[in-house]
C-alpha cells in the first residue's frame, strides 16, 4: 500500500492553485511536479507546492515521480491530455468537468474510460460540499421519496481565465456543459436516478457583451432555465443567473416529497462577502415538514482553514481526501467517467434544447 502520494499538477491557473493548497492539507500527499504553458504560472504554482519541479511538458512531468495526475487544465484540452497519460504511464488521474466539450467525443472518452486501466475520478467538488452532502445523504428520507428537485445557483460571472478561453462556447462546450454539469451531476445523485429529457430556455442577457478578443464577441450565456424529466417520474429544475453575486446564498438545492421539504443553502467564496456586511453567511440546512409544520434550521459551518484553502465550500478538501484513499489503494473511485459523461450529457442537450426551442430525449 502506497504510503503517500506524489501529485503531478497539469495546469497552474485559479483552480489548479485551489487544488494545491488543498493537496498541501492533506496527511499523505504533496505536489512534487506542476506544467503549465505559461511559465509565469508554473513557477509560481511551483512555489505554492512548495518547491514542485517545474515540467517543460506533459511527458517531462511524467518522467517525474509522481503516483497521480490532476488535470486542471482548459476544458477542450482534456480528452488529448488524458490520451497523452494513458501512451506514457497509466496512473491515477482526477480530471477537472467537464471531460469533454464537443458531442462527437462522447465515444472517445467512452472507449478510454473502458479500456484506461488505472482509477480515473471526474472532479465534481459540489457534492463534497459539507451542506450538500448533508442534503444527499438525509434527502430521500426526510420527503418521503423526492418529486421535485431545484437547483439555483445565483453568483458572479465568469472570472478571467488566461487566454480568456472560458468567454466561447466552442472551448467550454457552453454554459449548461462548463458551469452546470455539476449540478446535473447532483440531480442524477440526488435523484438517485437517469434523466429521460431536457428542456431548457437560456441565452446571453449582460454579460461579456462589451468585450471582444481577437475581434470576436464572447458568446457565452449567462442565465437561464432547465428542466429535466427522470425516469422515475421526479422532475428537477436548474436556475442559473450569473449577475447575481449580491445574493445572500450562492447555491441554494431544494428536494420536497410527499412528507418535507429540505433545502441545502450554500454562500459564495468568502473573499467576495463584503467586508462592511459583517462575518459571510454560514451555510444551512432548512427541513420543512408537512406535518408538524417547520421548517427546523441548523448551520453546517466550515472549518475556515478549508474555506481559506479555495472557493468551493470546503468541497475540494473531501474531493481530494477521497481521491488520495483510492491512489493508496483504501477507497473507491466515487466520481467515475460514466458519471463525468453523463453529465456532460445532460448539459449538451439543454445547450440544444435552449438553441432550437423543442426539448431533448435522451
């Protein structure tokens, strides 16, 4: 059994600085190799792992010591990169969402994920949020059997990123595929079930629209609706609006069945909380029963050396806890790349569904 585990890091921007300071938390593990093609970055990332090697290119960082991968990079860079591991040494890997972008390459991350023959885990930091996970594991419980399922995420636009790649949908795979495949995730664990269609209305309301990059507009949307039908009969809803950052909560997931209703709120990274406001709302979980009445409030705080780690509610700590139990040989891959696509899945339809106007069967 490996006793700890040295990471090899591709991809060194925000994201990838979350996952260092999370791996540097860590009991068994430390990041003893970074690449990125921006050397300003690396270097600096190199720094943060305290003193990681700095890669010249994914084979040079694979040459290294290192027992695991985590791909941070890009979104249309996953699925070469993932190929590129697999010619040079099949190891452990967690790939950031989503791992693909374009409808054609659903059978090629299909084919590899069948024949890659190391643990592969797809980064899905929201359901390690410590009130989400509350909400998972109480939910079919507490309703009685969920009917319904809301997902709303009211937050900040989308940040810079280098190269400004997240601002065009040909490089995300679109809004419903970047930033919702979490969620779609969510409701297929929630639900503990598979989606049958999509519908959804979305578009480009404020965002990004005065700005341009190589004389293109950005073309990535910034609110809207879905709506999925599941197999068993439940239905769920997504709200997204990315001009909303003034809202109290940034996440807020609602389950009700025939008993309750129970509600997991989450707020967004505390360095954007306004410091005049006072401390940043404590995330919460609210069970309203039908009968007696409620709703019954408890506060789910998060230990603030994992909220200073990163953006995501503690999430990426429990992710990488997890994911270092598999790379030593104590756990299970929980996030597998079936799951990875068929969230991908969901978010492709609803991208169609919103372009054409006529809901999507899967």
């Amino acid at each position: 059994m490996l006793e700890n585990v040295n990471y090899g890091l591709i991809g060194c921007g925000m994201m990838g600085r979350e996952h260092i300071q999370n791996i540097n938390l860590l009991t068994h593990g430390r990041v003893t190799a970074v690449f990125d093609p921006v050397d300003e970055l690396a270097q600096s990332a190199a720094t943060l792992a305290q003193d990681a090697y700095v890669a010249t290119s994914i084979a040079d960082l694979m040459a290294q010591d290192v027992d695991a991968v985590v791909i941070v990079s890009p979104n249309y860079l996953h699925i070469a990169q993932l190929q590129e591991i697999a010619a040079i040494r099949p190891i452990p890997i967690l790939c950031e969402k989503p791992l693909y972008t374009d409808p054609a390459d659903a059978s090629v991350v299909a084919a590899f994920a069948k024949d890659y023959p190391a643990p592969l885990w797809v980064a899905m930091e929201y359901r390690y949020m410590p009130p989400v996970a509350a909400l998972i594991e109480q939910a079919a419980q507490v309703t009685g059997g969920i009917k319904m399922l809301t997902v709303r995420e009211h937050r900040f636009p989308f940040l810079p990123k280098i190269g400004d790649w997240n601002r065009f949908n040909a490089k995300t795979g679109g809004t419903l595929v970047e930033k919702c495949c979490h969620f779609f995730d969510l409701m297929r664990l929630i639900l503990q079930d598979e989606p049958v269609r999509v519908m959804a209305s979305a578009g480009q309301g404020f965002n990004h629209l005065d700005e341009t990059y190589d004389d293109e507009t950005p073309d990535i949307w910034d609110h809207g609706y879905v709506i999925v039908d599941f197999a068993g009969g439940a239905r769920a809803m997504l709200e997204l609006c990315m001009f909303a950052e003034g809202a109290e909560y940034q996440e807020e997931i609602t389950a009700i069945g025939p008993k309750a209703k129970i509600e997991a709120k989450v707020p967004g990274p505390g360095r954007f909380w306004p410091a005049a406001l006072g401390d940043a709302p404590v995330p919460q979980i609210v069970i309203s029963p039908r009968a007696p009445k409620g709703p019954f409030t408890a506060e789910i705080p998060v230990d603030p050396t994992l909220l200073a780690a990163g953006d995501h509610n503690g999430s990426t700590f429990y992710q990488h806890q997890r994911f270092n139990a598999v790379v030593r040989g104590e756990g299970q891959v929980e996030v597998t790349a079936i799951d990875g696509m068929k969230a991908v899945a969901m978010g492709l339809a609803a991208q169609e569904s919103a372009r054409t106007g006529k809901a999507v069967t899967l």
